[in-house]
C-alpha cells in the first residue's frame, strides 16, 4: 500500500542574503584556521618570492639544503612531506637553474647527496632573509611568546606524538 504523503508547506519567499555570512562555525575549527592564515601568508609569500621564481617547496629545499648541505633526497621527501614522484620534477627544475648539484655522499655509497651550487647558497641566502622579515611582518600583531606558542602548537600537528621540535633559539621578540 503506497505511503500517503504529507502536505508540503508552500514555497516561502527566499531571504535576502546578508551582508556577511555568520562564519562561527568554521572560526571553530583549527583547520580552518590554520588554512586561512596559510593562504594569507602564502599569498605575501608568493607576491615576494616571484621576481625569484620560488614557490614554496623550492625554498624550502633551498633553505633545508642552505643548513643541510649533502642532506638526500629521501630526507627532503620525508622533512618537507613530498612525494617522490613530485620532488624529482623540483630537484630537476632548481638543477636547471644552476641551483643545486649531485655529489656521492660520504657515507652511502648508494645515496646522492644535493648541494647548493655557489648561485643556490646565494640565492638561499638572499631569499631566506626576505622570507624571515616577511613572516616577522606577518606576525607582528603577536608578541615573541605569543609566535613561539603558535609555532609549537601547529608543529603538534605534523610531528609524531609525543615528539617536540627542540628550541632553537631563533624567535623574535
């Protein structure tokens, strides 16, 4: 026997969207967050690194390898969270650029350890400081402790449990 149906209400009249959409909701969450300030900082990112042709992986490679010479390829991947596959395309295009260069490493004789060529230390040099005055702009509405704190929290994220970055010492006032 067919269910009988209710009656349906009449269509209302659709509401005028508002000037600002209630958000709450998504300011509840950290990974709304998190992403929010990431695109804002990685928008004042990109505008800063283009005359350099960086995006944020390649710097990264570039700073990790500027305090890391020799470092490998699985210790990139692993650092940085790259897949393999998509780092061979970077490592390839900062080698073209003159960047970075393979040498056997010292002490795997399978392995091949990346360096900077003397452009990549300059460049790593000149963009680091650009990068670090950028983010101490960004942060400025936070005090040292306030940073230090952020930065330890969203690192709980990606480390593995019970696991802290040790202090480094580097944070701004």
């Amino acid at each position: 026997m067919p269910r009988a149906r209710s009656p349906l209400p009449a269509p209302a009249e659709p509401l005028p969207a508002p000037e600002t959409l209630d958000t709450s909701v998504l300011e509840g969450l950290v990974g709304y967050n998190a992403r929010r300030a990431a695109i804002a900082i990685g928008n004042v990112f990109f505008e800063r690194m283009a005359p350099y042709g960086l995006k944020q992986p390649d710097f990264s490679v570039l700073a990790l390898l500027a305090h890391n010479p020799g470092a490998t390829s699985r210790q990139l991947c692993a650092t940085l969270d790259i897949l393999p596959p998509n780092f061979v395309s970077l490592i390839a295009a900062l080698d073209r650029r003159g960047l970075i260069e393979r040498r056997p490493h010292p002490r795997d004789r399978r392995a091949v350890g990346l360096h900077l060529t003397e452009a990549g230390r300059a460049l790593a040099a000149e963009t680091e400081k650009i990068v670090i005055e950028m983010e101490n702009e960004l942060a400025g509405r936070l005090t040292g402790r306030e940073r230090a704190t952020l930065q330890r929290l969203l690192q709980k994220f990606y480390l593995g449990r019970g696991e802290e970055r040790p202090e480094r010492g580097r944070t701004p006032a």
